[in-house]
C-alpha cells in the first residue's frame, strides 16, 4: 500500500502536479509577489552578492567585496560605480534590492 502511494505521488510529481516541499518558501514568494530581497552590501559574501543582484557574477561580486575591504565601509549605493563592470543602469536595475 505504501509503494503504491509514494509510486502516485512520485508520478504526480514527474507530471508537475504536484510539488515538492520549498525549505525557503518565503522568499520565492516575496519574488513573484513583487517584494525583492535585499542584499546588505557590507556583509554579504560574493555568492550572496551575486544571487541577489541582477547583472552581479561571482567575478563582479568578488570585485565589489574588494572595493568593500578597500574602502571599510560602503555607506552610498553610489559607492558601486567604482566597480568596473557597474555602471548607472546597472545600479538602477539593483537599487531597491541593497541596504547598509
């Protein structure tokens, strides 16, 4: 009976009638709600970096944490322009998902 049962829902799932459980439900719907995540730029890590911000790869994120170990602190969104790769539109696209 067992088998049967995990044999359906294995199925249902391979068919995309059901889901499987999201650890990190929250978030993945605060995206399609439109509520972005934040990044806090003087914490986060590189991979951090680059999950959370659109434009961002590990190398760009690697970069920014340089600047960030450079310069202490970062306490202007602005401050990101000193990164190469990061210019205004970039900024634009990621400025309601960063904070200090």
């Amino acid at each position: 009976m067992v088998r049967k049962i995990f044999f359906i829902v294995a199925l249902m799932m391979s068919f995309g009638l059901l889901q499987p459980a999201v650890a990190d439900q929250s978030s993945a719907t605060q995206s399609k709600q439109g509520t972005e995540a934040t990044v806090n730029l003087n914490t986060a890590s590189a991979a951090e970096l680059a999950q959370s911000l659109v434009g961002v790869g590990m190398k760009r994120a690697e970069q920014i944490i340089a600047l960030r170990e450079e310069i202490g602190r970062f306490t202007a969104v602005e401050q990101l322009l000193d990164v190469r790769g990061i210019g205004p539109k970039l900024l634009e696209k990621n400025a309601g998902k960063i904070t200090f």
